[in-house]
C-alpha cells in the first residue's frame, strides 16, 4: 500500500491521462510519477526513452533529478535547436493523441540526416 505525505506526489501519481498509456503503465511499474513521464516526453526516440526510463528507476531519481537527467541525455545526442524543435513537436502530437486524433511521428536516423515523418488523419 502507498502512502503519499505530499499532496502534489498524489496529484501527480494520479493524473495520467496526458500520457501514452504503455508509458503511464511503465511510470506505475517502476514506481514513477507523471512528472517523470513530462521528461520522458521530451525524448524523440522510443529506444532512448525506454532507456532512460529504465535508468531513472533505477536510480530512483526524483522529478527535478530526472529532468536534469533527460537534459543531459538530450544535449549529447542532438544540438539545441533541433532538440527543442523535436520535443515541441512531439508535445503537440501527444496533445493530439490525447485529444482522439491518431497522429504518428516517425524518426528515421541515418549519418547526419534526422527524417521526420507526421502523419495525421483528415477524416
């Protein structure tokens, strides 16, 4: 039985309904709050948030830990602006997702070369 002592850690382990649901059943798994789910958002590529995901629980990082953590494991894989152009649209397809639209991001990596590929439904 969990036993929350802040009211906010509640919130946040309760409210999960802005994230994928194979990630909000991985954050319960590993014992994970929402706030740790938001950094795992920011990751592009499903491998590396699956990585990272693992790391945070095992490390049992706390939410600010977590998000310098993600920082530090963004920084060292793409330059600045295309990491933040990539995490904004991957926020906004996930706020699609969670408005019913099945929208889809696909990454292709290949030497220097990052392909995006967004598919939205019209109908």
């Amino acid at each position: 039985m969990y036993i929350c002592t802040k009211v906010e850690d509640r919130a946040e382990r309760l409210d999960r309904s802005a994230l994928p649901e194979e990630l909000a059943e991985a954050l319960t798994l590993a014992g994970l709050t929402r706030r740790h789910g938001l950094a795992l958002l920011r990751v592009p590529d499903f491998k590396l948030r699956e990585a990272a995901l693992v790391e945070m629980a095992y490390l049992r990082l706390p939410p600010e830990e977590a998000d310098r953590y993600i920082d530090a494991v963004l920084s060292t894989v793409l330059s600045p602006p295309v990491r933040d152009f990539i995490s904004s649209l991957s926020r906004e397809l996930e706020a699609l997702r969670a408005a019913g639209v099945d929208a889809e991001l696909q990454r292709d990596d290949a030497d220097n070369l990052i392909k995006l590929t967004v598919r939205v439904p019209i109908a």
